[in-house]
C-alpha cells in the first residue's frame, strides 16, 4: 500500500495498492468516502471493478473490538460471468487475510511493555 494523497487522512484521501486474487495480480486505487469512530468506506477510483470497501468497529469491553469487513461491487464485462465464483474467492481471501491481522495485533500486544 502507498499514499497517493499527503496530508492527514481525510475524505478525498487515496492509496494505492496491490492485490493478489485468483493468481493474478491487481492494482487498485481506493478514495477515502467517510470514516469517525465507527466506519471507514473506501470506494475504487481506480481498478479492474468497481468496489466500496466498509470496515465497522463495535467496542464490545475496554479490550475488544469487533471489526466487521463488508466488500460490495459488481465485476462488469466478463468477468459479470464469474460473480459468484469471485464472491466466494475475495470471502476466503478477506478471511485469510483477518486472521493474519488478528494474529499480528495479539502478538504485538503481547509484546507491549506494561
């Protein structure tokens, strides 16, 4: 991922990024289109399809957070064909990748000093 805008994050801000799907590598542009507390949409500026991306943050206790990941769009062309199977895909992608964020941030809490 890089930063295709400076400054603080805001809406209008856009990164870049690199995704590996399907055995192909994908380039995406995503805009920031909202976040507080609670939410962060990004949308694609830019990429094979459009695509919002919704990232939800619920406190549940002073140490939990639950994060839910929510991806809409709709691949156009010939890929349209393959929806379903692209819907299935980018689930267990979006899963592998949870699972490494989670083990990553319980392993850098259980290193924290304190």
């Amino acid at each position: 991922m890089r930063w295709k805008t400076s400054g603080p994050l805001q809406v209008g801000s856009r990164v870049a990024f690199v995704a590996n799907f399907l055995l192909k590598e994908l380039s995406y542009t995503y805009e920031v289109a909202g976040y507080s507390d609670q939410k962060f949409v990004m949308k694609t500026a830019e990429g094979p399809f459009p695509m919002e991306t919704t990232y939800s943050f619920e406190v549940i206790s002073d140490h939990i957070t639950r994060m839910t990941l929510r991806n809409k769009g709709k691949p156009a062309g010939f890929l349209g064909l393959f929806t379903p199977f692209i819907s299935l895909m980018m689930k267990r992608a979006n899963k592998k990748d949870l699972k490494k964020l989670k083990s990553i941030l319980e392993h850098s809490r259980e290193r924290k000093p304190g």
